[in-house]
C-alpha cells in the first residue's frame, strides 16, 4: 500500500512539472524595414522586413498595408499570410505604391503562436508625388 501511494505521488508530481513547460511567452515581432514614419514617393517600392520569434512554436502570420483603423488598404492591395512551425521565421517582401494614393497608411504585422497567443505591431509610412 505504501508502494502505491508512493508511486502515485510520483506519477502526479511528474505530470505537473511537465506540465508546467508550455509555452508561457507572447510571440514576438522586430521590424527591421521600413523604419516608422519613412516618406515614399508614388511608383516606389517599399521593402518590408521582419522577424517572428517565439519561445516554442510560432503558427502563423498576416502582414497587409491598412489605415488607421486596420482596415486593409485596397488601393495599395499588399497582403501576405503564411504559416510556420518554426520558433523563428524571417519575412521579406516588397510592394509597389501606386499613384495617387493617400498620404499615409500602416503596415500592420500580427503574429500567433501554436498556443494561439498573439502580438500585432505597426508601422506608419507616408508617400507624396
């Protein structure tokens, strides 16, 4: 009987050290381009790089170009959404800025993670003619 008990405890006390090793941190985002509040001219390209980062596992990612409120700028059309398994994942891409666009727009970047916690950053840029 002392046995049993004995075994249990283990058993319950190995559970819950296991247990304890999810994933306890937000993913993360570092921007590497373009630097927040840079100035494009229409019919530029703009190179958008980042790294993802998460302690265990990332899941997925959305990076678009969008207004103040978050709402995907249609006239800029730039959307990019990916999945990985990776603790890191590196993003680059670029789009072109059309003429006659508004002056200023965000790059929005949200990543989540397998534990489906998720961060969002933002980037304002501005274009003129």
């Amino acid at each position: 009987m002392k046995n049993i008990f004995m075994f249990a405890t283990i058993a319950l006390l190995s559970t819950s050290i296991v247990s304890c090793n999810k994933d306890k941190e937000n993913p993360t985002i570092v921007v590497s381009t373009p630097e927040n509040h840079t100035t494009f001219k229409w019919g530029e390209e703009v190179h958008v790089e980042a790294t993802f980062t998460d302690d265990t596992e990332l899941k997925s990612y959305k990076v678009f170009v969008g207004d103040a409120d978050g709402n995907h700028n249609h006239d800029i059309g730039f959307m990019e959404e990916g999945t990985t398994t990776e603790t890191s994942y590196e993003f680059h891409e670029h789009f072109m800025i059309p003429d006659s666009v508004a002056s200023m727009a965000y790059i929005y970047f949200e990543v989540t993670d397998a534990e489906e916690k998720t961060t969002t950053e933002q980037v304002m840029i501005h274009f003129e003619e």
